[in-house]
C-alpha cells in the first residue's frame, strides 16, 4: 500500500534542502580561498592519489613530495595518513582530482554524510518523535562541536559515523547483507567502533543472519582486491608504516589522558577489559534492543578506546540520539537541557583557547552522565514493554 509523506515531513524534507542550499553557496568560495576543509584531508588526498599512481601511500618522502608540488602546502609539516587502506578505496575518486577541487568535493560530501546519518538517526530512535523534536536534533547535529571541527579539517570520521548508523538503518529493516556490507566504513577508523562491531557481529550470528556476515566478507574482499591491482606491494608498505605509526599520541581518551600525566601507558588499553561487553548485551538482546545497545557501546567506547582525536567525538552523536528520544517522551526537564546548552558553550570555547587534545576527554564522560540520567528517568516514566523488561532485569540482577 502507498503511503504519503506527512505534511510536517515534508517541511522537514525541505528544511532540509534550504539549509544545503545555503551552505553550498555559503562556504565554496571559503574553501577555495582558505584551508578550511583541507587540513587533515591533504594527508588522506596525498595517500589516495599515490595508490591511485601505484606509489606507497604511506612513504614519507613522498607523501612531502606530493603535498609540496600538487597540494601547495604550507603547513611546514607533512601530513600522514596512517588509517587502514579501506579509506582509499572510498577516496579514491577524490585522488584522481586536483587537490583544491577534490577539498571542495569533500566538504559536501561530509555535510551530505553529516545531514543524512542525522536524518536516519532521527528514523531509527525517534520514530514517536514530533516533527519539531527531529528538526532540532538535526540542528543539534549540524551545529555539534566535533562535526564543525571534522568538517573544518576535513576529516574521515564522517565516513565511520555514517556506516555506523547506516548498518543499524539497515539491520532494523532486515537488510542484512547491505547492513553487513556498509559495516566495511567502520574499517576506516576501527578504534572508534570496536565494541559496537563486535557487538552487530555478536548480535547477527545469534540470530543466524549471516548474510551479514557475508556482506562485510564480500566488502573486505572487494576493497583487498582492488587495492592490490593498484599496488601489489601494498602488503610490504603496511609493514613498514608500522614503525612510524606506532606514535603514543596524547589524544581525547582517558588512557590519553593519563599517560600524558606521566603516569602508566597501560591505560591505553583499558578498553580491552571491557570486550565482553557485547557479548553480554547480544545475549540479552530481548532486553536490550539492538539501538541501545550501540548507542551505550558507542558512548563506552569514545573515552576508552586506544587513541582518539576530538574531532572522532562527532559520532557521540550516535547515544546523543537516544538521549533525545528518551527526553522527547519523558519531558524536558530544565537542569538537564541547561546543563546540556552551557556543555557545548563550553566546549566551543574551549576549541577557541585550548589546543591539547587530552583536555577533551571530558565531553564523552559528561555524556555519560546524561546518557545515564535520562535513561534512569525513562525506566521511571516510560511504561512500554522494552522498558518493563529492562526493569525486571535490572531489579533480578541487582536485587
């Protein structure tokens, strides 16, 4: 049966629409004249276009030579591109174009990912939702502090944080395979998702959907192949940039943190204690639904994984979007939404005095919080059946 579009969707629809039409005419003469948009892309552009050529894409030497002579750096420091090389196969028409154009490309390409992860988010958590509460999470999502930095640098997380909801998009409409296939972004930047893949992983060999599993298989196959006709070698470079690679970087994360303190490096492992984790929640999967459980995975993860930059924050947009559900049928209650507006006041000043990545771990633990405050106060007022189930689980384990 034909259904037709509501007419608060379609003025979401077209909201929409106004505000990537505003923005396209907005910012493209600001990316040809600046480097917005091109800071960490020109390492990831540098890296695709040597593999595009056949060339190590991770060679120091002529990662400089290309961002000297094609990019026009002036950066004073060549940028590397240290991510799995899935990331090139994504890239890689981008790598075939000059730089300031492919830098342009890339903006909206990220804005498009940006906007439509947004769109799904609004799908998969707020479906009750108000067509007023899903324009204003969109909102949200455009004006986060993390998806303005990533867009200004020109990051890759994007590419992460769109295959991350798109796979939960796709698992919810029993697309399995498609859902398994897109899982192959999240190779891009792996620490950011670890729990959360292993968690879909976990959850669609419970429920025997292994098409899932053979579309990633099939992903992962596809871009290995196609890599290697690009550059056979390609095996004997990823050797040899894991010398260089290994750098213990001071990022976002608490073992960041703490090793910049001065105390132990050992807490840059700290995410590898809490690996059953998914595995307890696909067991418990009649409890926990499959969109709670990443959203809590993917809010675990961000301050306790390996390394993560500020910008990789953006895809704490995944929970913020159960928070929003929760919040949109339990009421708005004024401490928690001020608490919320003086956060991102916070943090966007912080971004304008403050350079040390470490000093940023405090945004994904005061998600934490709200995360858990909201979540306690829709087991206190929502009266569905997940709800019931969750507090009769909760009440027999910690009875």
């Amino acid at each position: 049966m034909k259904t037709t579009p509501s007419p608060s969707s379609f003025w979401l629809y077209l909201s929409l629409v106004a505000i990537s039409a505003v923005s396209v005419l907005s910012v493209r003469d600001i990316i040809l004249s600046t480097n917005f948009g091109g800071i960490d892309f020109m390492g990831y552009w540098s890296a695709t276009h040597l593999i595009s050529q056949g060339e190590n894409p991770y060679s120091l030497e002529l990662m400089t030579a290309v961002q000297r002579l094609e990019a026009h750096s002036t950066l004073g420091v060549t940028l590397m591109s240290w991510n799995p090389p899935t990331l090139f196969i994504f890239l890689l028409p981008l790598g075939l174009m000059p730089f300031v154009t492919a830098k342009v490309v890339w903006v909206f390409i990220n804005m498009t990912l940006v906007l439509s992860a947004g769109w799904m988010l609004t799908n998969i958590y707020m479906q009750a939702a108000s067509a007023r509460v899903r324009f204003a999470f969109l909102i949200f999502v455009i004006g986060f502090p993390a998806v303005l930095t990533g867009i200004y640098m020109g990051q890759v997380t994007f590419l992460v944080f769109w295959g991350m909801v798109a796979c939960v998009a796709l698992m919810k409409d029993n697309r399995w395979f498609w859902a398994g296939a897109v899982l192959v972004l999240a190779t891009i930047k792996p620490h950011l998702t670890v729990l959360s893949v292993i968690y879909i992983l976990v959850y669609m060999a419970r429920n025997r959907q292994w098409r899932g599993w053979l579309g990633l298989a099939l992903a992962g196959i596809t871009c290995m192949v196609s890599l290697l006709l690009l550059r056979p070698g390609l095996i004997a470079d990823l050797q040899g940039s894991t010398v260089v690679a290994g750098v213990p970087w001071a990022t976002s994360t608490l073992g960041g943190l703490i090793s910049y303190l001065g105390f132990s490096d050992a807490a840059r492992y700290l995410i590898i204690l809490l690996l059953p984790l998914p595995f307890l929640l696909a067991k418990h999967s009649d409890t926990f639904s499959l969109e709670l459980s990443v959203a809590l995975l993917t809010l675990i993860t961000v301050p306790t994984t390996f390394f993560g930059w500020s910008y990789d924050q953006a895809i704490l947009l995944i929970p913020i979007a159960q928070v929003f559900a929760w919040m949109s049928r339990s009421g708005y209650r004024w401490p928690v939404v001020a608490s919320i507006v003086c956060a991102m006041l916070l943090n966007y000043y912080q971004r304008l005095v403050v350079i040390n990545e470490t000093y940023y771990v405090w945004i994904p633990l005061f998600w934490w919080v709200i995360f858990v405050v909201e979540w306690r106060t829709s087991l206190l007022t929502d009266h569905n059946d997940a709800s019931s189930k969750l507090r009769a689980f909760l009440n027999y384990r910690f009875r």
